[in-house]
C-alpha cells in the first residue's frame, strides 16, 4: 500500500492514539494507521476506518 500523498512505500504502522478501539485490563487498544516515512503523511486505511 502506497502514500497516498506521495506514492512512497516507505512505511510504519502505528498506533492512531485519538481512536480507542476496546480495553484490555483497564488498557486501551488503540486503532493503527499508517506513516509515510518521506513525507510524514499519516493515514488510516479505508478498510479500517469502517470498524
């Protein structure tokens, strides 16, 4: 999966912090996105932002 910015696929995967997807042990799980790591773009898949 490419930047959709820049096309690089120079990519990590992190946690997206301003989306809490359950808790685990009073811990929050938090959603992934992505980060181009030439551009600094950052991203959530549309496959993901549906859940």
């Amino acid at each position: 999966m490419p930047c959709p910015k820049c096309g690089s696929t120079n990519l990590i995967k992190i946690e997206d912090k301003s989306t809490i997807l359950t808790y685990v042990a009073h811990t929050p799980v938090y959603a992934k996105k992505y980060k181009c790591l030439d551009c600094g773009y950052e991203w959530r898949p549309k496959e993901e932002e549906k859940t």
